[in-house]
C-alpha cells in the first residue's frame, strides 16, 4: 500500500522516548530537568529506569487538550487508543497489543492505573486528566510489578498530594460548540502533620454533530418492507458533545515520622453523547449530520476511594498497604444506525451497576547499595450486574429484539511477586522477577433472550412487558426461583412469551507465571539495557457458558538513553512473540458475541524520543514508533470483504469456506506513528510570548482482522440503492497528519492567558467503524473533532 506522506515516514524511520514538555525543561541555560518516574514501584530518574516509558506533565496534557486517555493518540509512540462507542468503552492498543472487547466479559490488554489502584472497566478509564503530577506510559509487557492482565502495557496516573503550604490553581476555557471548562485546584493546610486538597474539573459543550428531522435514507426498510420507525423528535438533542464533571477530595496525614496516609476520594461523571455513526460521504462534504430515531442518552457515574499506607519500618525499608474501591453504574441508550445504516437500530444499557475492589501489600528497601528489591501480595475482586439489549431491523435483527441479563458477572484475581536488581558494579545492573497469578472468572445466572422473543424487547416499541424478564432470576445470587413465582417477592407472576435461549452459567481458573530477565549498563549519563519479560492476560468468559484460555506475549528489548545538558534522546528495539490471541466478533448464527483463541502474532519495532533546547528559548520535543504487528497463525471462517484473504482449500482442491489471515497487520497499529512539537519563549517588556506547534502523523490503521482492501457499496440514499465498490481501507483509517496550535502569554506574575487551534488542517479521522451498509467513501465511522478553537485562562497562587 502506497503511503501519502513519505517525506514524514522517513523522517519517522530514523528512530524515538523521553519527554514532552516544555514543563519538561527549565531554562535553556540551565538544561533539561530530571524526569522522575515510578515506572518500578520506586520514585527514579526516567534516564535511569530501564524501561521504554514516556513521561508527560499536567501542563503538557492541558496544552494539547488531553482529557483522557483516548487523547493520547499520536502524543506516545506506538499508541493508539479508540474512541467510545455503545456502551462507552475504549480500547488500549500499545505496540499494537490490546483487546477489541473491554465489556464485562473481557479485560484491557493495557492496564490504567491511578494513584497504583487498577481501573477494573474499560469506562473508568475515562476518569478526567486534571490535577495530575504526570502520566507515565509503560510500553511492552508488565508481567511483574503490574501484572494485571498488561500483555500490552500500563499507564499509570499521579494525581498531586497535598503539600505543607496554602496554594491553588484555576483554569477556565471557552471555546469553539459553545465550549466551557472551568477547573482548579487548592491545598488547605490544616496542621502541621494533615492537609487536604480539593480539585474540580467541568466541561460542557453542544456538540459538533447536528441531528435533523428527515431520514436520508428514505422511507422503505432495506430489510423487511415499510418499517414503523419512531418519531424523529431529537432534533433539539446534542450530539458528539462533552459533559462531563468531576471532583476529587485528598488528604495526606503525616501520623509519625516513619507512619503516612494518603487517602482519596474521586467522582466522575459523564452525560455526553458521543460515538455517533456518520456516513463518510457527508463528512468529505464538511456535513457532520446525523438522523436520530431514538432517545440517545448517557448517564454514567463512577464513585472511587483510593488510599495508601505507607510505613518505614527501619531506615532502609518500607511496607506499603495499597486499598482501592470502586462502584461505576452507567444507563445509556445508543441509536446504533444515526441514519446511515439499516432502517432502525437501538442498542441499550438498561442499567450497569460494576463494583471492584484491591488490596495489595508491598513490601521494598528504600536505601540499598548493593540490591533493590520489592515483593508484594495481590488481589483483586470485581462483579458486574447488566443488561443489554438490542432492538430494530437489519441483516440479523430483522425487526425484533434481543436481550442479555446478566445479574452477576465477575472475577477474582491473587498474585504473589517480587522483583531484585542486583548492582554488580557502579556501571552494571542485573535484574529479575516473577510473579504468580491466579484468575477466577464467573458468571452466575446470566440468560439472553432474543430468538423466542415475538417482535421489539422495549415495551415501547411494541415489545412484551419486559419487567417480567428480571423475575427469571434473582439478582442479587443468580439462582432460579420457583417456577412461575417471583424470585424476589415470591409472588405469582406471569413470563409473557419469552424464554431464555441462551444460559451463560460459568467459572474458569487460570493461572500463570510472568517473569522478567534484565541487564542495563550506564556510564557518563547514558544507559543501555537488554530485557526479557513476559505478560498473560486471563482467559474470558462468554454467553453460553464457555470460556476461552489465557493469552500470553513475550517481549524481548534492547534500549539505549542519554541525557546530555540540552539534548535527551531514548530510543528501543523490541521483538514480541503473542500467542493464543483472544478475538472476539459477533456471530449471527449465535446471536451473541463469540470469543476465542484463534492466533498467532510476532511483532518488532523501534521508538524513539527526543527533547532539545534549542538556543536560548527553543524546546523541541519529537518522537516516533515504527511497527510491524502481523498475524503469524489465524484462521477464521469470515474473509470480510474484498479480495486481499486467502481461501484455505481442501485436499480435492476446494473452497472449505475458511480464509487464512496469516500475515495480515493487528488491527490499530500503524506501520509509522511520530509527534513533533517545538514552542520559543520571545521576552517581553511585562511577561513571556510563547507560540507553538504540534504535528501528529499516523499510518494507515485497520480496524479488522480481515484488512480488507474493498467492499461493496450497499447503502441507501432517498429509497434508492447504492451501488459499486469502494477501493482503499473502508473499514479502516488512512494514514493522516493532525496540527495543533497555540500562543500563550505568561504575565510572569502567576496568571497566564493561551489561544490555542486543534486539529487546525480540520482532518477528520475515524477510531472505529460498523461494517454495515457501505458507502462510496468506505463504512460508517465513529469520527475525532473537526476543528476547534478557544481561548485558556489560568491563574495560580
């Protein structure tokens, strides 16, 4: 495949690490500041942590517009993180490992971790970046310190402490949609030994999508004749719009001299409507529109307390007790077709109510000159009650419904690991760990409903009266009931005309034992270092009441970091063996999603990083990832579309209805990812003028297995069928260059005012796409912002 930018791919084949930030780097005169990192469970300098890790400060995160992780993007080499879609999800895919099913039957190959407390779902990923100290990207396996479920990666987030001082920040901003966010942060001493800092962050927005009244479809269904479709009153609503807000109480009690508590409590929550289909034919026209036939809403909330023990038993060593607790409850309801795909299609979150909680123990030396070591105890719970339903018509609905109960779904997790580095000499360092899991995956009680069911699940739509359908089960065990009695209340009750197809009664026990082998070096500020660690990702339950076996990736790394007085370059090698990938894709036979381990994956690359000052006020800041993911091992029984997968054949020489996708890429991972940014501080009479500039470039990106090369077009426009093939990547993203702009002025007297553009060559990009109803321009997207513009306010004391 040809690229479109080839001048920016060889500059991106050169090689890529370090910082991202002007905040990085202190004055030019005085040369880069260290970068401190917790990349191995101890605060170190990140020239010195053996490790390909990417550090980035709040105020890069503010600069660049980064809310969460699905910012990221572009800003970390060989990452990519998609946007949120029916049920508010992302997927992390680092150096192209992760997952393409973050419900609540699977796990993120990458782990999010705030404050060393694991985000159990996907959704609670998407806690607000605010008041943080940094954000630290761990790339490749972390089977040791951080071995849950990260085959991939980890990213772990610092929110800042209280300090002994009275202090505080405040940032507002207005901008492009009627944009406003207000936020800030204080620190309120209380004693000498307690203090408390309060932080909040508000952002609202109207959204970039216009909905309207008239169907461009037109008014015949493609599937099953004329089609009752709901009333299009939504044409007042906000689409693709942010709404979120957050709050976070921390409070750090110095006890003794040696006894310290950090304790947290964080809310979130999130009323945006985003992920909406747009047909890509309209968004090449500049027309962002979308055709809303149901009542597409989102209320998510996620509770979190976070604490941390911290005891020095003697000078030298430190015992930790690590608690985290976390309640995350989401209703939404998703118009899955927007006016692009079939004639209706509404995909529902009645209701999911996530509970998880973790304990660990660590125990490590803090003052050791010969041995670092740290061992620790691990576990984790987690149980989810949703339901989940679909109604409309289409390929496999067809004008009916399906629904998914599930009242207990959850896991349980114990690890036991410790890890030692041992400093042969001043120069060279020789490091080992293991760490043994145990994962207990569950599902009590879980039915789905669809094939029996007469017509539409939602009452509303012409459904049965469905509050019947929770009396199947008790809630609260999973067990059955009496027949025809209520589980809950006893009484009689009538089951109206479903019954359940499908019964999802589970429990799996895996375990594993992840290891990591280093050596580094380090002389005259360098440091060079060969790796070897391992990463396992548990098993996955599914509908049905089968389960899949673990997956498990080896990574092996060279690495290679200097730090000269303006200029820090880190770049690494890697080669990584996956194997027993767990895929998951919907089965229309089976009505339900289906996973399994299916493949066989080798991937190698190369990243580096780069910051220079440049001059007496330049800071450049440059990195890039080069990447090759390819199925080694995959045969499956769909080829997708186009033309680009082998048939697997038989002995007589014929088609067995199978395709064999060895050598295709994984989905998200571009071939070539880099980021550069480069700021000057021009002196004024009264403060600092700092322009800047960001350019991100990403290659092509599949979103499937199949990668395919063509489809055929089959959407309708005005009762008319469309028809032809489209060429090129239509289920996934072209490669694309994304620019961000700004210029601040800094008073010099603790108040600063930036005018910022993102996204300022208005590229439009998809994250993910559905491989329904193809159009000339490829399949309908879920799209990034266009444009924006606004105007940053912010003050401190």
């Amino acid at each position: 495949m040809s690229k479109k930018h080839p001048t920016s791919l060889a500059i991106a084949g050169l090689l890529a690490v370090a910082g991202h930030s002007s905040s990085m780097a202190q004055e030019a005169s005085v040369g880069l500041e260290e970068i401190v990192v917790t990349a191995e469970r101890r605060a170190a300098s990140l020239q010195s942590t053996a490790i390909a890790v990417t550090a980035m400060s709040q105020e890069t995160l503010i600069e660049n517009d980064i809310l969460n992780v699905t910012g990221l993007t572009g800003f970390v080499p060989n990452l990519v993180v998609s946007g949120q879609e029916d049920q508010s999800d992302i997927k992390i895919y680092i150096r192209g490992v992760g997952t393409n099913n973050p419900t609540e039957t699977g796990d993120q190959g990458v782990g999010v971790y705030v404050d060393g407390v694991f985000a159990a779902r996907a959704q609670g990923a998407l806690a607000l970046m605010y008041d943080l100290e940094n954000v630290q990207v761990l790339r490749g396996p972390q089977g040791t310190l951080f071995g849950r479920n990260n085959t991939g990666g980890a990213m772990l987030l610092t929110t800042k402490r209280p300090g002994k001082e009275l202090e505080g920040d405040f940032q507002m901003t207005y901008g492009s949609y009627n944009r406003q966010q207000v936020s800030g942060a204080v620190t309120l001493p209380v004693s000498e030994q307690f203090s408390v800092r309060v932080a909040a962050y508000s952002d609202q927005d109207d959204g970039w999508v216009k909905p309207i009244d008239t169907d461009p479809r037109g008014l015949d269904g493609q599937w099953s004749g004329p089609t009752t479709l709901r009333t299009a009153d939504n044409v007042g609503m906000k689409l693709n719009n942010t709404d979120v807000r957050s709050a976070r109480l921390t409070g750090l009690w110095d006890i003794s001299e040696n006894l310290q508590w950090l304790m947290s409590f964080e809310t979130f929550a999130d009323q945006g409507n985003t992920g909406v289909l747009l047909n890509p034919v309209e968004v090449e026209k500049g027309n962002y529109s979308a055709f809303i036939d149901s009542p597409v809403a989102l209320d998510m909330q996620s509770d979190v307390v976070r604490s941390t023990i911290s005891y020095d038993i003697t000078d030298g060593i430190n015992v930790e007790y690590i608690y985290g607790g976390s309640n995350l409850s989401r209703e939404q309801v998703v118009d899955q077709d927007a006016g692009v795909l079939s004639m209706f299609q509404e995909a529902r979150t009645e209701y999911q109510d996530s509970t998880a909680a973790s304990h660990e123990l660590k125990l490590q030396n803090t003052a050791g000159d010969m041995f670092d070591w740290t061992v620790g105890l691990y576990y984790f719970e987690e149980e989810t009650a949703i339901r989940f339903d679909f109604d409309g018509d289409g390929p496999w609905l067809n004008r009916r419904g399906a629904t998914f109960i599930q009242p207990a779904r959850g896991s349980e997790s114990q690890a036991a690991y410790g890890q030692l580095t041992y400093h042969v000499t001043d120069a060279l360092s020789l490091t080992g760990g293991l760490r043994y899991t145990d994962d207990l995956k569950y599902d009590r009680g879980g039915r789905n409903y669809g094939d029996d069911c007469d017509g539409y699940i939602r009452p509303t739509l012409g459904g049965s009266a469905l509050v019947t359908f929770e009396d199947f089960l008790n809630n609260r065990t999973g067990a059955e009931g009496a027949d025809g009695l209520d589980d809950l209340t006893g009484l009689e009750r009538t089951r109206g005309s479903c019954k359940a197809d499908k019964r999802n009664d589970v429990e799996v026990d895996d375990s594993q034992v992840t290891y990591l082998v280093r050596a580094s070096y380090e002389w005259d500020d360098q440091l060079a270092y060969v790796s070897v660690g391992s990463g396992y990702r548990a098993g996955v339950i599914q509908d049905g009441g089968a389960a899949t076996n673990p997956e498990n990736s080896t990574s092996y790394e060279v690495g290679y970091k200097v730090d000269f007085e303006k200029v820090r370059f880190n770049a690494a090698a890697f080669f990584m063996q996956y194997d027993d990938l767990i895929r998951s894709g919907y089965d229309e036979e089976e009505n339900q999603i289906v996973n399994s381990n299916v493949a066989g994956a080798e991937i190698s690359g190369l990243e580096v990083e780069l910051t220079w000052l440049v001059g007496d006020a330049g800071v450049v800041d440059f990195s890039a990832g080069y990447l090759d993911a390819v199925y080694t091992d995959y045969i499956v029984d769909n080829g997708g579309y186009g033309d680009n997968n082998t048939p697997v054949l038989d002995e007589n020489g014929e088609p067995t209805g199978l395709y064999d996708l060895a050598g295709n890429h994984l989905p998200q991972s571009p071939e070539f990812n880099f980021n550069f940014g480069f700021h000057w501080d021009f002196q004024m009479a009264k403060g600092t003028l700092t322009p800047r500039i960001n350019v991100r470039y990403l290659d092509d990106v599949y979103f499937r297995d199949q990668n395919e090369n063509s489809a055929p077009v089959n959407n309708v426009i005005n009762n008319v069928q469309q028809t032809g093939i489209a060429y090129g990547n239509p289920a996934g993203q072209d490669a694309h260059t994304k620019v961000n702009l700004g210029l601040m002025y800094d008073s010099g007297e603790n108040w600063h005012v930036d005018v910022f553009v993102n996204n300022a060559t208005d590229e439009m990009t998809k994250s993910s796409s559905s491989v329904d109803n193809n159009t000339a321009a490829g399949f309908p997207g879920r799209y990034s912002a266009p444009r924006t513009v606004g105007v940053r306010f912010g003050a401190s004391f």
